[in-house]
C-alpha cells in the first residue's frame, strides 16, 4: 500500500495546530478558575519531564528512575541562585540545566556500560544518592524543613504571579520543548536512536556511535526536566526534598507509559492522565475510604500500569492518532463522494442544454 507521506504530514499538522489554538485559548475562557488553571500548569511541568523521557525510553530504549533528581536539581539550582546570590531566574534556569547536562554526562559514562533492568537500577540508585543530598546538604537546600522565598520569574521587569501568568509561560516551555523532540526525532538523530532501539548490535555494525548518542539524549532529558523544575520552584515559590525522590521517578515513568513511548505527544498525554486522575482520586476515594492515606495512589497507578501494558503494550497516543487519521480518513472520503457528486450534476446539467 502507499503511504501518502504528503497528507498524513498535513492531517498531523492540522491536529496540532488545532490542539495548540484550544490550549491557548483556555485560560481565556476559565481565567476566574484558579483550581483548573493551576492543574493544567502541574500537567504542563508534567509535560516538560516526561518528553524528555520518552525520547530516552521510546527513541533511545534506555529506562531511567532517576528523572526526579534532575528536577530537583534545577529547582534548587535556581531557587539557591535568586534566592541567595541575586541571580536573574532565567540565567539560574540555564545554569540549573548545565548541571542537569553535566551531572548527567557524569553518570551516564558508566551507567551506560549497563543493560535493560541493571541500567534501570543504576539511575534508581542515582535518584535515592540526590534525595539524600537534598536531605542532608541543608545549608543550601534546607533539609526536610525546605527553601523558602523563592522569588517569581520576571518577564521585562514583570513579575509572573498569578496562574494565568504562568499558565501561558509553562505552556510555551512545554510546547516549544515537544516541537523540539519532533525535530530530534525526524533527524538523522533520530534515526539513529530507533536503530539504537531496534538492536544495539546491529546499529554498532552500521556505524553509530552507540554511547556517543545514549549520553547526547540522557543529557537532552535531564536538560528537561531541569527546567521543568526550575519553573516549578519560581511558580511555587517554596519546595522540599519529598518532592523529587523515588516516588515522582516511578510517576514520571508510568506517565510515559501511559501516554506511549512511540509518540513525542505521548508525554503530554500521559501527563493530563495522571494529573487528572490524581484529582479525581482525592474526590472519590474519601467517599467509600474516609480514612485512606496517599499510598493509595501508588497503588491505583501500579495497577493502571499493567492494565495499559497489557492491553495497550503502545499507549494511549497510538490509540488516539489511529481514532485522528480514521476521522481525517473518513472526511477526505466525503469530501471526495461531494466532489463527485458535484461534477455529475454540473455533468448532466451541460447535457441538458
């Protein structure tokens, strides 16, 4: 069969284009809602990570449990710069992502000498050494007591305070950060990283630099959700070390799964599904268990996380872009029937005279 590389590149672009018009226009509709705007910000920051996670997992196949640590490095990178050195958060949010790249490269170079599950335990371990860092260090980061006076980010001398503020500065960080993975991923980088994928041994026959291009993408994703992080410290304006352990890792994984790890869309989708779910359980749950405790979110989660990989091994993003090209489908199809009919009439009209 073949593919019309021309229509299905348009239908895409139509759905993204559509897709990015309603996410901007929301906060115009529900600008008085404080409670969804400060979701769809959460969902944003979400977002960030797990695109960076999928092009690790998805394009690279390589497993990461140490996303957290990086979050929480830029979010103490920045808030330790503005707060205490007077530093412009901008140029805290790209220092706080050169650490992420630099402490990235650090333990990659070994990290990477492992395969599938030790891999996996390699960056757990790296997740639980900067948890304890946060811990203890806490002449800069504050212990479990956490930092405080984070100051807000400024946009030409304005402060970015209210949610409807932020909402549109996170959502440019997010949107900018998956038409970047798309680039990545159409580019002979990209290419590389499926063959990578696909078979280390047979990529490593073709010529790629298997390691030289595992480090690149690790570090493109630990720039990710550094930034993510420092975001989230100036919108908060305070943090603490339980919010970047082992536990956000798993989340950020199963955000990835949930969305599906074949799709740079997948990142966002697995996001707005675990937010909302998230808030629709601390709804629901108090009503049949009044006494419940958070724990049974890691388990609702875990479980949610075999369903999908057994009975969508891809994730929801496959399932939602076979629904968008069968409507595409169907609609060039009538559009086509109308057209023929058209040229009928105009036919047998001209036969008439």
């Amino acid at each position: 069969m073949k593919l019309d590389v021309k229509r299905t590149h348009t239908g895409n672009a139509k759905w993204s284009l559509l897709f990015t018009v309603l996410l901007l226009g929301l906060p115009l509709i529900f600008s008085t809602n404080n409670y969804l705007l400060s979701t769809l910000i959460m969902v944003g920051f979400y977002t960030i990570v797990s695109t960076g996670l999928t092009l690790l997992m998805g394009y690279a196949g390589q497993i990461s449990l140490g996303q957290a640590a990086f979050y929480g490095i830029g979010a103490y990178t920045s808030a330790y710069l503005t707060a205490h050195a007077g530093v412009s958060p901008w140029l805290a949010m790209a220092a706080g992502a050169a650490v992420a790249a630099m402490v990235a490269l650090i333990v990659g170079i070994p990290a990477f000498r492992l395969r599938e599950h030790y891999l996996a335990l390699a960056t757990l371990g790296f997740g639980i050494i900067v948890f304890t860092f946060f811990k203890e260090w806490k002449g800069v980061t504050g212990g479990l007591n956490g930092f405080f006076g984070i100051p807000p980010i400024q946009l030409f001398g304005f402060p970015l305070q209210t949610d409807f503020q932020f909402y549109y500065l996170v959502w440019i960080f997010a949107l900018i950060g998956i038409l970047f993975a798309r680039n990545i991923v159409r580019s002979r980088v990209g290419r590389a990283l499926l063959s990578i994928h696909g078979s280390e041994i047979a990529a490593n026959s073709l010529g790629v630099n298997i390691t030289k291009y595992k480090l690149q993408i690790f570090m493109i994703s630990a720039v990710y959700a550094s930034v993510a992080g420092s975001l989230y410290a100036h919108y908060v304006t305070f943090i603490n070390p339980d919010l970047f352990g082992i536990v956000p890792s798993i989340y950020f994984l199963i955000m990835v799964v949930i969305g599906g790890t074949g799709n740079v869309w997948g990142g966002l989708i697995g996001a707005t599904v675990y937010v909302c779910l998230g808030e629709l359980l601390k709804e629901m749950v108090p009503m049949f268990i009044p006494n419940a405790g958070g724990e049974f979110e890691i388990v609702f989660f875990g479980l949610l996380l075999v369903i999908i990989l057994i009975y969508m091994p891809n994730g929801l993003s496959h399932s939602i872009s076979r629904v968008l090209k069968r409507v595409s489908s169907t609609s060039r199809h009538k559009k086509k029937l109308m057209l023929v009919a058209e040229n009928e009439n105009a036919g047998s009209v001209g036969g008439e005279h």
